[in-house]
C-alpha cells in the first residue's frame, strides 16, 4: 500500500466520481429527486418482512487472569511494576511490551493497579502486543499532569511522522483505561493497525487533545474500536487516512468539539453515544479534494446535549445514517455541497444521496436484516480450568502436524469440565507456526480456544481447523488464532443451533449449519453454505484474488459492519436467496483492473443485498471496471464504468429479487 506521499500525488490525477440515483456519470451530488423524500429519508424495505433492527447494546466483560506460563508476561512479578500510582512504572511497562512482541511473542498482562506513567509507551515491532488490563476500571494507565515531549499516553507505531508501511498488525488492547491527565496538549492512544487489530472494553479519559488518534501517520486502518468510553478531549475520536475503520458501541462525553471526526476514510460506526459535545460527527473533505471525501455508515446513534448546541451532524461527505435519536440540537445533520440537510431531531433513514438501484423496483432503504451483539463468553477465573495444548505435544515450527495434540488437549478439558484450551504464541521466521493436517473437534465443556500471543497456525490441508457441532458447548469462542501469510485454516459451524464466535483471527469462516456465527475483528475469509443460518461480522478484512467470492453468502442471513477488501476479482457474492447487509465498505485495488476484468466488487444473484457506505480506491491504475452486477431471474445489469468511471463513493446501494423460498 501506498505512503500519505504516495496517495498526494496520485490525487493529481485521479478522476472525480461519485455515483448517483440513476447511476450514470454526473457531478459529486445528485439533484433531488420526486421520488425521493426530502433530505433523502427513505421508507424502510416492505420485503422481506423482517423485525425493526433497534441499536445494539455493550456486552458484558469478566475479569481477565492467565494462567502462570512461559506464553504470560505478568508485569508485576517479571518486570516489577509497581501500580500503586505512586511509582514511575513508565519502564517496567515499556520493558514488558518490547518482551510480549518478541520471540516468541506472548500476552502482556497488567493485574489491577494503577500504573504512573511519565513518558509515552510506545510499541516498536510490526506485531502485537497482546495487552490485557484484569479489568477496565480496576487497570488504570495514569500520565503524570504537565509532562513536556509527551504526545501521547500510548503510542503504537515507534514513528510519530514520516513514511511508513501498512505492515502494522494484531495490536490487541484490552480491558484498561487510558488517563492522560491534565495534559491539553497531549493523546490518549495514538492507535495505528493495520489489517487486524482491537482496542475492546478500553476507557480514555483526561484533558487532552485527542481521545484515539487513528490519523497521527496517515494510512492506518483497517482496525477497529468496541465497547470504548472517551472522555474529557478536545476532540474524541480521529478516523482518517486512509484503509477503514470500524466503531462498534462506541461513547464519547464532554469534548470540547468534535466527538468523531472523519475524513480520508469510510467508517462503518454501530450504536454511537454522544453526551454533550458541540458536534456529534463531523465527516469532511481533507484539502478540497473530493476523492477523499469521508464515508460513514452509521446504524444506531444518540446524540444529547443539555445545553443549546448547533447540528448534530456536519456533513462535506458521503453519509447513511439509520436509527438515529438527537436531542438538544438546531438539527440533526448540516451538510454542504448538493446533500441535504436534516431538520430532525430524529433520522429514521438518512442518505447524502439518492439510493443506487440497478432494477427500478428495488428497494429505497436498507435490508434492516436483525442485529445482534456477540454473546458473552465468560472467561474462566478458575486457572485449574485451562489446558494448554502444548502440554499435549503440540509444537511450533517443527513442521509436523499438531492437530492431534491439539484434539487431545480439548479432549482431556472436556472429560474433567474444564472450559479453555490455550497455546503459546510464535515468533522469529519460518518455519514458526503450528500446523493442522485435519479437522479438531471442541467438545463437550471446552468453550473458549485462545492463542496466547501471535498463536499461528497453518492448514496444511483444504478444510483442516476447529469444528463446532451439536456435541459442542451452547457458545464456543476462538481468539488470538491467525494464519498470517499462510494456507488458513477453518473454523466450522455445523451444529443446528449452538454458536461460533471469532474473535481476532485470521482464518476461514465456514457456515454449514444452522447455528449462529459472530465474527469480530477477522482477517479471513467467509462461506456460507445454509440457508437459515444468521452470522454478524464486525470488522471484517478479506483479501486476495478470486472467481466466486471472498466472502460467499449461499443462502444464508449476513450482517456486516464494516469490511475492507484488497485485491481484484470478485468480493462479496450473495445467490440462492440469500440476505446480505453490509455497513461501510472499502475497496482498494493495489494493481490495474483489465479492461476486460468483468468480475465485480459486487454480485448479487436472485438474492438480497444493500451496501451503505462504499467507497472504492486505485492508486495504481484502473479501477473496477464491473462495481455491481445483479441478476433476477435469467436478466442481468451491470453497475459499470462507463456508468461509474474512476474512484467512487455511495451511501446506499440496493439490490433485491424476491427469494424462491
């Protein structure tokens, strides 16, 4: 991927393209329409009938402890950390953090206490950490008030300008709050991931600049937010520049001006808290250059303030915003250029723009498919209750398969109810990972498989991985596991009803059952292969090349909160009637698109789709040529270039065929 002064100069050349109502090549706004209502607030979709989706709400978060093992790295008794806020603790967690993103990598872990700080911490390796606070209240990572040289509490790229790369991954921060002080002047987090990466049940609070700073180097992302509590900063958050984020129950309190601010980016936001602030959500163009205009698809949203404010929203971009309740505000979106403002205070459906449609019957609103928040797995506080699979002969980088080790460890957990199965994390170069020749089954008791530490594993054959059925547990959950560069291995669903959660891993996600799935915060692949079978994906990476689909949706129900894709052929493939809903979504081609590369971003086939939020980016070159191809029945359209030359940006896209069941 490109530098920022990679992407300056290509905005020299790049055309100027966002799509329209009628999907033909026009200027950036579209002039409104009869068939559209003013402020472009549109009817929810009569078919197919599906309950009204209500904003999600945060789950909840157990206490965490690990196990004493060479794979933890407890930073009071290895480092000495004090945390009793008293002691400068800012090298003792500097220490731990080089140790946990080394060789082998392994899980940094901070028991309650709090931890003073006198200089940033900052990460310095291309992977990790794996940070883990006991809990968000009880964890506190406290800057001393008035520091000088200080940017920020926490910093997570050992540059603070200059060029970079987008080889940054797997920066897994959990359970914590970040307290910068009295320091105006200073960040909480400055939050660069790429790929793969999480801050999760975190709190930042203080008086600072900047809550999470996302856009400090430029071309950060994909990565995203969940369950995060910002407090007290000038502005909240910062998502810009340049590969997506994703913002999932995300609240903001008492800044000074801005509580999410975008631009240079498409942002996929879920069930968005804004408590008195002068602007909920600014999205923006950066130096007037129209192909970066932000793009934000926001589904849920409540906006207060107990003192008179301006408008809740202020809009230069493209912007879909569902479901969403403002109070205190002159109106609930200002925006400039041809969109449309919103009186309010309320928005039901809200689009910058016309809807896209390729069939003049399709749909004017989004699919409104049911939205649910990943259950909460408990995690085991009983440490006689986790089984390491190393114990059972599983071995890193020997290059021999380990999947019957691994098929021991969660076979001796199930015969005496124990609830975890671990495995230590890899470093160093290949050979480092460990190695699957074929399917492990979780069973019985077994509930939660966690990789501690950079925890690769390979597949060394097609449909090699972890297998939950009907003699699984109710909810099984797998974290911390990633291919990373190589063959990946699955994760299956085949039960009839009990639940797969995903959780930072870097796999394939396969759908064979009528059981749910949660995916958060995966770089993978999808295939759902059931009809009846739901999954919800929240930050959502998929690469490579591909003639069917790198997410493949057969029939099944997906939900999708924000994905990035990389690479050209086909993206998202929907057929066989099956319901396919996606918030925020980027594509970008690192190489030409032939002319005659007819394969879409986009396929949906005598199915359902909408997409709000998209936008697509190439630096090097052509773009896609086919956007959107949709079929009903034996006829077929296409959503082309020469309907949509150059780069392009939607709010909302609806395709839709009344399904055969």
């Amino acid at each position: 991927m490109p530098n920022q002064q990679r992407i300056s100069a290509c905005l020299k050349v790049a055309s100027v393209a966002l799509l329209i109502a009628s999907a033909c090549a026009a200027p950036r706004r579209a002039p409104q329409v009869s068939a559209v209502p003013k402020a472009n607030v549109v009817a929810p979709l009569e078919k197919p009938a599906v309950a009204k989706a209500a904003p999600a709400s945060s789950r909840s978060y157990d206490e965490v402890v690990f196990p004493k093992d060479p794979a933890v790295i407890n930073v009071r008794t290895e480092f000495q950390a004090k945390g009793d806020g008293v002691t400068d603790d800012t090298l003792a967690l500097q220490k731990a953090i080089d140790a946990g993103s080394g060789n082998p990598t392994r899980v940094v872990y901070l028991p309650n206490g709090r931890y003073r700080l006198t200089q940033s911490l900052v990460v310095k390796t291309v992977l990790g950490p794996w940070l883990y606070g006991q809990s968000r209240t009880g964890t506190v990572l406290k800057l001393d008030d008035g520091v000088s040289g200080v940017t920020a509490v926490l910093r997570t790229h050992p540059n603070e300008t200059g060029d970079t790369s987008s080889d940054w991954f797997m920066r897994n921060i959990r359970n914590l709050t970040i307290d910068v002080g009295n320091n105006p002047k200073v960040d909480g987090i400055r939050y660069y991931a790429t790929n793969s990466g999480i801050l999760q049940n975190v709190t930042v609070r203080g008086n600072g600049n900047i809550g999470v700073n996302s856009s400090f180097l430029g071309q950060s992302g994909p990565n995203m937010l969940q369950d995060v509590l910002v407090e007290g900063f000038e502005t909240g958050i910062v998502a810009s520049w340049v590969y997506g984020q994703t913002l999932s129950r995300i609240t903001v309190k008492n800044c000074r001006k801005v509580a999410v601010a975008v631009e240079a980016n498409a942002v996929a936001i879920e069930d968005l808290t804004v408590m008195d602030t002068p602007v909920a959500l600014k999205v923006s163009i950066p130096n007037d250059w129209e192909n970066w205009a932000g793009v934000v698809a926001l589904v849920g949203g409540h906006f207060s303030s107990s003192t008179p404010q301006g408008p809740a929203i202020v809009n230069a971009g493209v912007l879909y915003a569902r479901d969403v309740r403002t109070q205190g505000y002159s109106v609930a979106v200002e925006s400039s250029g041809e969109a449309l403002d919103a009186k309010g205070p309320n928005l039901e459906e809200y689009l910058s723009e016309p809807p896209l449609q390729l069939f003049d019957n399709a749909p004017k609103a989004s699919l409104r498919l049911p939205i649910k928040v990943e259950p909460s797995v408990p995690w085991e506080s009983n440490l006689e209750n986790w089984v390491s699979a190393n114990d059972f002969g599983a071995i890193a980088g020997d290059e021999k398969d380990d999947s019957l080790a691994f098929q021991k460890a969660i076979d001796s957990a199930a015969s005496s109810g124990k609830t975890t199965v671990y495995f230590r994390g890899v470093g160093g170069p290949d050979p480092n990972g460990y190695i699957f020749d074929k399917a492990v089954f979780v069973r019985g008791s077994v509930r939660h498989v966690i990789g501690l530490g950079f925890g690769r594993i390979l597949a060394n054959k097609p449909n090699a991985g972890f297998v939950v059925d009907d003699a699984s547990a109710p909810v099984v959950k797998f974290q911390g596991i990633d291919s990373f560069g190589g063959p990946p291995i699955t994760l299956e669903n085949r039960a009839s009803s009990h639940t797969l959660v995903v959780e930072s891993c870097g796999v394939q996600i396969l759908g064979t059952g009528t059981g749910d799935i949660f995916a958060t915060d995966v770089p993978g692949l999808v295939l759902l292969k059931k009809k009846g079978q739901h999954m919800w994906a929240r930050h959502l990476n998929v690469e490579g090349r591909s003639d069917e689909g790198l997410v493949q949706n057969l029939g099944a129900n997906l939900w999708i909160l924000g994905t990035k894709s990389e690479g050209k052929g086909l993206r998202y493939r929907t057929t066989s009637g099956g319901r396919t809903e996606i918030f925020g979504a980027l594509q970008y081609s690192n190489e030409p698109i032939a002319e005659t590369d007819k394969r879409p971003m986009f396929d949906v086939n005598n199915a359902w789709l909408s997409v709000a939020g998209v936008r697509e980016i190439c630096h090097n070159g052509q773009p896609y040529v086919v956007k959107v191809r949709e079929q009903r029945g034996e006829e077929v359209q296409e959503l082309d270039k020469q309907r949509a030359p150059g780069w392009t940006a939607w709010p909302l896209y609806n395709g839709a065929s009344t399904p055969s069941n």
